[in-house]
C-alpha cells in the first residue's frame, strides 16, 4: 500500500499552479462533525472567491449531499464500476460547489481495493484546472481508505472535539498518518468549542503528545464554536453559513477560511507544556 500510496501523492506534487490546492479532512472518530467542517468550509471558501469542489470520500457512508438537499443521479460507484467518468457524476451545489457524491451503506465502497482507489485519487487530483480547492470529506478513523486518501494530499486537516475520546483519536490517526509520511503537514481544527480558548487546548494537547513522543509539530488553523444553529440547518439540509450566516458558527468558519487562505497558523511554540489531560 504504502509504494501505491507514494505513486498516488506523487501526481499531486507535480501539480502546476492552476491544479487545485488539496485538502483532506479527518477525524479519529465519528460524531464530531468532521462533514459540517467539510462543506460550511467549502462554501465560505467560494465566499472568499474561490473556485472550490468538495468530494465525499466517506466511502460507503457518504452524506455530505444530503445535507445539502442535493440529489445527484450519479456517484462514485459509478465511476467505480467503470459506468460514469468523473466528470459525469459532478453536480452544482449552492453558490456554484461543485459536488462529488458518494454513496451511502455500499459494501463495494467501504472495502475498495487499493488499484481501484489509486486509479479513483489520479482522477480526482486531475479534476478541474480551474479549481482553486478540492476538499475531500474522508470516512472517520483509521481505515485503508482514509490512510490512502490523506497519503495523497499535501495537507490533512484534522478535526476534533475537547472529548478525551476525541482527542486520543485524534492523536491515533495522526500517529497513523506520520510513521507513513513524517513529512505530512498535518493541521488541527478544534469543534464544537465553547470558547476560542478551549479549541487552543484541544490543539495544545495532541501538539504536546505529538512532539513528545513523534517528534512532530502540528499545526492549529482554528476553532467553531459550539452554536446550536449548527444543528437547525442540517435539519433544514442546508449549509449553516447560509441558513444562519451571522451565526457564531458561521464567523468562526469564515476566519477559520481566512486563516486556511493565508495559511497563517499556530505552532507548538505558542503551546502550553503541561501534560495532556487525555
């Protein structure tokens, strides 16, 4: 796998400047709203003048349509079995999201074989010279899957909650992530925070086991605050920044963009050195 995975991150360092820049968003479990992440995110990028796609890449339990209220005819299983080509499949999303649709409880999906997904990434990667971003929404937690997926891309953002749960989690697929590529810049996103400060923590304690014991910094883009609009839009199918623009959620997103757009993080200097309370 890891010779494949090589091949496959290799097409996307030859990129030129008009190959979209590639972000693979993650998470150690389920449950913390690594999708919400994925599309609020999307969508205030293309409000920051962006050309941006968003692929599920939850194989096998995609949603990211669905909460958009979108229908698409086609989705990846049909590129998958040979019937569609990538570009058949792709849908208009709200202000112009180009939208890659998985398919949800499909065996075939959650257990791809590596050749097939490798020739499904050189695709992806390839997708639009006039893209500026494409996100792709990962499966939660460590499978083959999720590991070729961020093996392929330049920067994996990794989303977590203050749950020691979440954390531990998030600490295990880093640590997946890095004894494959040591090189991998990995960015932390904290959710569903109370308060800026508690998202700086999440960061503070994966960072502080992440140099401890891999010899790595990761770095921190950002936090959304808890915000229960959040959970009113995906009753509604709809983007929280568009159900609920002026919402805590969706300022927090909109800098948390800024941020990703200047690639201006924090790093383990700016960390507190106390152990982790996980």
């Amino acid at each position: 796998m890891c010779d494949q995975a090589q091949g496959i991150r290799n097409l996307v360092s030859q990129k030129s400047v008009t190959i979209p820049r590639v972000l693979a968003v993650a998470s150690g479990k389920g449950g913390v709203g690594k999708t919400n992440i994925s599309i609020n995110l999307a969508l205030t990028l293309i409000n920051n003048n962006q050309t941006v796609a968003l692929l599920d890449a939850d194989l096998g339990l995609a949603n990211a349509d669905l909460v958009l209220g979108v229908y698409p005819q086609y989705t990846l299983l049909d590129i998958l079995t040979g019937n569609k080509e990538l570009g058949d499949i792709i849908v208009d999303g709200p202000l112009g999201l180009k939208i890659i649709a998985g398919s949800s409880g499909v065996y075939e999906l959650a257990n791809i074989d590596q050749l097939t997904l490798s020739r499904f990434i050189s695709m992806a990667v390839h997708l639009n010279q006039d893209l500026d971003f494409l996100i792709i929404d990962t499966s939660a937690g460590l499978s083959r899957n999720v590991i070729a997926l961020t093996m392929a891309v330049d920067e994996v953002l990794v989303v977590a909650t203050s749950e020691p749960s979440s954390i531990a989690d998030a600490y295990g697929l880093i640590k997946t992530i890095l004894q494959r590529d040591p090189d991998k810049e990995i960015i932390v996103i904290g959710n569903m925070v109370r308060s800026p400060n508690e998202g700086m923590l999440i960061w503070q304690k994966i960072n502080i086991m992440t140099t401890r014991f891999l010899q790595r910094e990761v770095k921190y883009a950002g936090c959304v605050l808890y915000d229960q609009k959040v959970a009113a839009a995906v009753q509604k199918q709809q983007a929280f920044v568009l159900a609920y623009p002026g919402s805590s959620a969706s300022r927090s997103i909109q800098q948390l963009a800024v941020n990703l757009l200047q690639q201006d993080y924090l790093w383990a200097n700016s960390s507190d050195e106390s152990e982790p309370m996980v």
